[in-house]
C-alpha cells in the first residue's frame, strides 16, 4: 500500500489507530500515583483511620504524552517507507545481471552497484536465482547462479578495474548459464562505451532467448580521457579524446606533477562543439617539463584520466664520440667540447670508456641511448657497424658531424643521409674563389623553420652533398649558395643525422654561435629514449616487473596481487594481468598507460533486441525505512514518560539521596531503553588468536631481546636485560617487566621500545623478510641496539681487518634503512637523560656508543642539550652491555668486566638507564632551553 511518498509494509496494523480513543479513556481513568506530603503539626491525626485518595484524572499533557507513545509504536509496526520505488517487474525464473566494471565505469560505480543491488532484492523477494557476471574480470570467474543475498555479498566485493571491458568472454559465459535457467530476465548495466566485439557479443547473448531484457546505460557519457602527450622543443603537448554523439562544447583543466604528486604545469583544453579530440600546450622551461612524472584532468576520477610519463617524455641520455686525440690536451679545439657544453644542461652526456671502436660503440649502446652523436669519426669495424644500423632501426638517432677522417674514408650510405663527394670543400682559401659563405634561412619542412637563421655565422669549409631526387626533402639547413649544411633521412623507427662542418670553430664558427645550442636541443628532442638500464637487458624479451599501478579511480597505487611482469614492446595491450602503471624499479620505469594515441571513445549504441527491452537508468535507491527512527523516537517518549511518573509521584523531589537513587534509576531506564533500541545495537569484539599476548606484552613496560639460537649469548642477554631492568626498578620510577626474547623473522616487535640484539658470527644469519621487519619496526619509531662485544676500536665502516662479528653486523646493515652515525656528542641528551655521563662503557670499555647523527642539531652554549626531536633508530656499540649488566639468581654479577673495575659495572648499569630514559621520553631536555621564556611569560 502507498501513497504520495509513503508506503507501508502491513497498512492493516493502521486500523489499530482507531483504538486511540479507547487508550485516551484508561488512562484518564488510571492516574498516577499521587504524591505525598508530610505537614508535622497534624502527625496526631496519622493515628487517625485513612481514607485512600486519589487524583481524579491524569494531567493533559501526560495522556497526550503516552496518546503519542502509542501512535508511534503503531506506525512502526506499519513497516513505513518514506519516498518509496516501484517494485521492478521481472518475467521468467530467473535473473542474470552483466554489470561493466572497467575503467569508464569508476567515477559513479557507486551508482551502478546501487542500481544492480535493487534489482537482486527484487529478485531475491520472488526466490528467483540470480546469475552475477563482471566484464572485466579473469574468465574463470564464477557468475552463478547464486541465491540473491550471496549475490549482494558478491557485488558488495565488486570493484571498478582500471581495464577495458572484456564483453564478448562475459557475455559467452553468461548465454552459456542463462542455457539452463530459459526465459529469464536479462538485466544489461553498461559504462555506455563501445568495444571491440560488442555486436558478436550481443547476439551471442541475445541467442539465450531471455524472457525480457533491462538496458541500463548512460545516453550520453560525459566522461573524458588522455590519449597522447609529447615533450617538443618548446612546449608540452597534451591530447584529450571523449566520445562522440551529439556532444557540445566543453572544458577540462589538464595538470602535471612531479614524482612526489606535486602539481607543477596546468593548461586548458576545450572542446568544439561535436568534437571528440583537443589539444592543450604547458609552455614551461624544458628543465620543468623534464620533472614531469605524469599528467591528469581535473575533476575525472577513472584511470582514463591519468597518464604516466617514463625517460622517453624526458631528459634524453645522449652518447658522446669521438677519435680525435686533443680531447684532452686542447679541450677548444676538441670535437666534443661545443656539444658538451651545448647539451650538459638539457641531456645526460654518457662516453664510452675504451677508445677502440669495437668497444666504444657496444658500450654505447648498452646505455640505451636517445642519441649518438659521433664527431669526425670514419670508417667503424663491422661489428660496432653492424649493431649501430640495427639500434637505429629500432628507433635510435644518429647525428654525425663532418671533419678530416668522414671527408677521407669511405662513405657508408646506411649511416650517413646523403651520398657525399669524396674530399672537402674549401671556402676562401688561395685555392678557391669563393667567400665563406653565410646560413640561409632554414627550410619550412625541417626541424629548424621556426628558428631564424644565423646571420654572424659563416661556412669556410664542409663536405659536399652529391645532387639526387631527394636532396631537397632531406635538407634541414642550407648555405646561401645552396648547399646543404645539415642533411636528415630516416633509417627504419629511427634517423640518421649529418652537420656537413666539424663541431669545433675549424670550419666553421657554427659551434660557438647561440644557434648551434638551439639547434641540437631541437635534434634532441627528435630522438626517444630506448629504455631503462635497470630494466632492458640484450635479450629483447626482457619482462619488467610492476613498481605502480593506476588505479580505477585514476590514482597511483601498489601493484595487485594479479598484476605480472609486462614485456615492453610496442604496442603492449592493458589487461588484468598488465594493467596501466609503471613497470621496473627505482631505478628506471617504462609507464604502460591505458589509452594508445590513436585511440577514439565510441558510444555504445541500443542492440537491437529480438525481445522486449525496457529502458531504466543509473540511480540510487532513494526510499527510507521509517520503522527504526519511529521505533527509537517511542523510546524516548517512553524515558520521558518514566521521569514524569517520578516526578508526579514526588520521588524526585525528596531528599538528595532518594532523588540521586531516582534519577540514577531514570538514567538507567534509558539507557538500558537506547541499548535496546533497533538498528543501533553494537556487535561485541570476538577475541582474536594472540590477544592475550598482546595484552600481556602492552601492560608492562619490557625490554626485547634478539633469540640468536646460541644458548649461552641468549642465557647472558636474558640475564643482562633482567639486571637492568631490577636496577631501573631501584634508581627510577619505571618498573620494568620480564625480559622478553623475541624472534625477529615471527613475533610482533611494536610492542617494545628498544631491542637489544648480540652479534654473534656462529649464529644463522636472518633472513631478508626477518630484516625487513626489523627495517619497519625501526622506521615506526623502535630503537635496536646492536653489540658486537668485541670492542672494536677502529670504528664501525673501517676499511681495517674487523672481526667476525663486526662483520656479520655489516652484512645485517646492509639489508636496513641506517641513516648517517656518529659517537654519541658531548651535548646529545643520552649523556644526561638521567644520569651525567661522559662515556658509556659495557664489560668492556673503549668502544664509542654510534647513534644518529644530528646533522641538521645545533650545538649553542645556552642550551643544556643538543635540539631536534626524536630518538635515533639505531646504536651501535662493542662493550658488552648485557654482559656488564647480567646478573645471576642470588643477584650478584655474572660476568666480571675488563678490566675488574666495580666502578665501571656502576657506569654500565647507568648507561643502561639513560638508554631506556632516552627511548622512553625523547629529547625532553632539549626544551628546557624554554623554561625562561615560558616563566617571564606566566609573570606577565
């Protein structure tokens, strides 16, 4: 039953609103109890026989009171609904539901779960099974059927992935289902983008025969996405795409960040009206542009959205050289100088080491290289010829200059772009009639047009083009008497590159004019990067692992436990296993981004159907329950109606005791009346496994010790630790609990403040997860004491023999995250956390204790200890703290020190107090220095 925006769930409990009347009628004739007074001059008449009174009726307001009561606990056990929706008509047994959940469906997911969650509770209240199926999800997923709430539970786990849509596998998986279940109702949610496949994926569906088919798809997606971008010479170059149909003009803000997220370029892209491709420009200096990291709109939240940036959108590592044998004798006159001075701002330089070509050009080439340039090199061996070619035609730039040795050796026409006269051209010599030549204006089709030609630079030498059909096109610079000056031609993916001058000012002044810098930034940025050193090996299948994922939502995000190592090639597909983001290692990515440049976004068009279909659309579920709040407002009028009873019966204004007890008894009644109330009861915890240890290892403050498996290092750091923390319990307010040994690689660390960990060399060396966790327990504020107890005296890091246990500690450290030591400092707050120290000796003494050093802490005279905040993660010492610290049943010391002093035991067992006093309250001393201030304030 509904009307306007209410329904009820049983409007036959309504009729017991007419029993109003009849409630209103008892309790007028039921008042409450009347309330007593005490008047002592007439205590002689208390001996007199009573006649019982009472009220005649009950106050007006308490009747309507409980008239209200009872009114609202009829309209909740009415079942009422406030703006209540239409029960969704389904024909047949059964209900399948094919909900997409790529990338396009992210920014309103909660929408489409809402919408897909109706359908299965009205699915559910017929009993019908429902079939549950992802489009983009593994193949093996299972689709059902299922009853309707394992189908809820199931939707509820769903999540948007950052992937195409996969319909043709899931819609053959749900005809293949909907074959035993015939005449179902097929409800199809859509993100309302097109696929590869959807028409044979639709008919493969629609030969099911289903009963009835619910379409559910955006008529328009107004959802748009980054398709391509380009590092050029001068500005960076975004295009966005959206899908097309009817769309009208509109506005996105793309923005790029750093690799730490920070947003450092911005630029606007519009639409035209129907058009569903724009591009936007960031004119920022190139050094800003190369800390770009990624890109993203403003507003979209769906992987789409993001695009990620590898070496290939930045800096370029360019290869350097050359035979010439001034380099560095007369740096001026070496072929290499202009162009490092050149490129040293916008690339990174690499040169081989080896000076033989045959080694030179491979361990070039091992670097990956955007560009080599090669500077008056002739004739190269067959083998650096021959691996030189193929790294060009996989992409690579090749830019030669001219000089004596390419003028006199052979000429090989795959590295070079032109056909080129033997010998050298003079200009201005005895020999020649003709002047040094200037440049002319660069040709319209080349990478120099926008570039005005350099009037102060002339030519007195270069190497001459043989003419050909192609010279024109493959002419990039030219002299004012025609002749080119530099020649481009394509080899492959890649280029090859030719200055017909040498690098140097010998030929020309070309390389110390401003023109020259512009001119190879403009060739740089041509090249690509051919990969990451960490990543690529020789072998070209090479599998990268992942490092970062785009998420759904168009965030960066740790891989998934389903994402593989992908294989750079182009033309890399996005699937589960591969899905977008950046894969290698810290030390070099190759992003894998979603969308390809030449990708389009389709609107996914209505199949045609060879049944009925009915059209619905995404919305939440707008209806409300109303029985809960109507159930918990009776229960507040049944509270109040308590207090009134209370109150009219004179409990509550008698002496303070009896008024205490009332309102105690009141309080109580609600609360016992709130914790009853429905839909607001708390679960209780369940006790999970290891809570009493916890507990246990939380109640008391306990020092941890390191399991070493060496019984007698383990036997004197259980004694050690107990030692000190009887003495902490005699000389300080801290009452230490039992020693605790813990196993570094299994047991929970965060539990203790500081672990105390013996090197020893015979013991098991931990594991890289055990060291690890102690790599986290130490980032998360705990503190490890290492103690070799071999008194070193050469220094932790010596390049002196050291013994096995130092070493074995350096082999520890190695695996940990340490950050920079120093010998504990004169004014560092270990030296008088507790007790005035000046060293910290341990059975042994000598060894300096090494902590954090406090490289940015200020040492002034008017402080009483070093500033900064924190506790170091880490000491490091050699004196056997647990040895000097180790005592035996009757209490006495273990072991004696070295040498036999009381004294230096005492200093020990003191060391080891401020130790726990440092790890337990911090720098607090530091703060002294502000006691002053703090006090001629207070006076103020």
């Amino acid at each position: 039953m509904s009307f306007l925006p209410l329904s009820f769930g049983a409007p036959m409990v309504l009729w017991g609103l007419l029993a109003l009347p009849v409630i209103w009628w008892l309790l007028r004739l039921t008042p409450p109890r009347p309330r007593e007074e005490t008047f002592p001059p007439l205590a002689i008449l208390a001996r007199i026989l009573r006649r019982e009174e009472t009220p005649h009726q009950s106050p007006w307001w308490l009747t309507l009171l409980r008239l209200m009561l009872a009114a609202l606990v009829i309209l909740a056990l009415t079942d009422p609904v406030f703006n209540p929706r239409e029960k969704t008509a389904m024909q047949g047994g059964a209900l399948a539901v094919v909900l997409d959940n790529g990338w396009a469906a992210a920014p309103d997911w909660e929408r489409r779960t809402a919408t897909a969650a109706r359908l299965i509770e009205d699915a559910g209240q017929s009993d019908m099974p429902v079939i549950l199926a992802l489009t983009a999800e593994q193949p093996a997923q299972d689709i059902g059927p299922f009853d309707a709430g394992t189908a809820l539970e199931r939707l509820n786990a769903a999540a948007p992935r950052p992937v195409p849509t996969n319909r043709p596998a899931a819609y053959a998986r749900v005809a293949d289902a909907l074959a035993g279940l015939p005449g179902a109702t097929l409800a199809i949610l859509a993100d309302g983008l097109a696929g590869a496949g959807d028409d044979a994926a639709f008919e493969r569906l629609f030969a099911a025969a289903p009963a009835e088919i619910l379409w559910v798809a955006p008529q328009q997606p107004a959802i748009v996405a980054l398709s391509d971008s380009a590092n050029e010479p001068d500005r960076f170059v975004v295009t966005a795409i959206r899908p097309d149909r009817g769309t009208g003009p509109r506005q996105v803000v793309v923005y790029a960040s750093d690799e730490r997220g920070r947003r450092i370029a911005e630029t606007a892209i519009a639409f035209g009206p129907g058009a569903t491709r724009a591009e936007g420009e960031m004119r920022v200096p190139f050094e800003l542009r190369n800390d770009f990291a990624s890109i993203a709109i403003a507003g979209e939240n769906h992987a789409g959205a993001m695009r990620l940036l590898d070496e290939n959108d930045r800096r370029r590592r360019i290869g350097l050289l050359s035979q010439h044998e001034a380099d560095q004798a007369q740096p001026l006159l070496s072929p290499l100088y202009y162009i490092r001075r050149a490129l040293a701002p916008y690339a990174d330089l690499v040169e081989p080491e080896s000076a033989e070509l045959t080694e030179a050009v491979p361990q070039l080439l091992e670097r990956k290289p955007a560009a080599i340039i090669m500077a008056d090199v002739g004739t190269l061996p067959d083998s650096a010829r021959t691996a030189l070619v193929e790294w060009m035609n996989d992409g690579g730039t090749l830019i030669r200059f001219a000089g004596p040795r390419l003028a006199a050796a052979e000429h090989d026409a795959e590295l070079l772009p032109v056909r080129l006269r033997t010998g050298e051209r003079s200009l201005g010599g005895t020999l020649s009639w003709s002047e040094p030549q200037p440049v002319d204006a660069f040709p319209a089709s080349g990478p120099f047009s926008d570039l005005g030609p350099p009037r102060d630079v002339t030519v007195s030498r270069q190497v001459l083009a043989e003419p050909s059909a192609d010279i024109v096109e493959r002419t990039w610079a030219t002299l004012a008497d025609g002749t080119p000056l530099v020649t481009g031609a394509e080899r492959g993916e890649g280029r090859v590159i030719l200055f017909h001058v040498t690098p140097e000012a010998t030929w020309s002044n070309l390389p110390i004019s401003g023109s020259f810098v512009e001119m190879l930034r403009r060739l740089v940025q041509l090249s690509r990067n051919q990969g990451t050193l960490a990543s690529e090996q020789d072998d070209q299948a090479a599998r990268l692992p992942p490092y970062r994922m785009i998420s759904a939502s168009g965030t960066l995000a740790p891989p998934g436990p389903e994402a593989e190592p992908l294989e750079p090639r182009a033309g890399a597909s996005v699937t589960l296993t591969n899905p977008p983001g950046l894969y290698g290692s810290e030390e070099g990515v190759v992003a894998h981004n979603l969308l390809s440049p030449d990708a389009q976004l389709a609107v996914l068009a209505r199949p045609q159907s060879p049944v009925a279909m009915q059209d619905m659309g995404y919305a939440f579920d707008e209806s409300r329950p109303l029985k809960g709040a109507l159930m918990l407002a009776a229960l507040a009028l049944l509270a109040l109606d308590t207090l009134a009873v209370l109150w009219l019966g004179g409990v509550l204004s008698r002496t303070p005791r009896r008024r205490t007890a009332a309102t105690s008894a009141a309080l109580g009644v609600m609360l016992a009346l709130s914790l009853a109330a429905p839909d607001r009861a708390h679960a209780q915890d369940v006790p999970q496994p290891g809570d009493a240890e916890a507990i246990a290892a939380v109640s008391s403050t306990r020092i941890a010790y390191v399991v070493t498996g060496v019984a007698s290092v383990d036997a004197v750091s259980r004694a050690g630790i107990l030692g000190l923390s009887r003495f902490l319990a005699e000389k300080t307010a801290l009452e230490p609990g039992p020693p605790a040994g813990v196993d570094i690689a299994t047991d929970e660390l965060s539990f203790y403040p500081l672990i105390y960990w013996p090197i020893d060399a015979s013991a098991e060396m931990p594991s890289e997860e055990a060291i690890a966790r102690i790599d986290a327990y130490m980032q998360q504020g705990g503190t490890v004491l290492f103690d070799t107890r071999d008194q070193y005296s050469v220094g932790f890091g010596a390049t002196d023999a050291v013994s096995p246990e130092t070493q074995r500690l350096r082999d520890i450290l190695s695996g940990l995250n340490v950050p920079p030591l120093e010998p504990v400092p004169e004014d560092h707050v270990l030296t008088k956390a507790f007790y005035i120290l000046s060293e910290f000796p341990g059975r042994y003494n000598g060894s300096a204790l090494w902590v954090e050093a406090s490289v940015t802490a200020e040492s002034r005279a008017d402080r009483p200890v070093r500033t900064g905040d924190g506790v170091t993660p880490i000491m490091i010492t050699a004196n056997d703290f647990a040895g000097a610290w180790a005592i035996d049943a009757n209490g006495e010391p273990l072991l004696p020190t070295v040498p036999a002093d009381p004294v230096q035991r005492t200093y020990a067992l003191r060391a080891g107090v401020n130790i726990m006093m440092y790890m337990l309250t911090g720098n607090y001393k530091s703060d002294q220095v502000h006691i002053p201030a703090l006090l001629e304030r207070l006076g103020q």
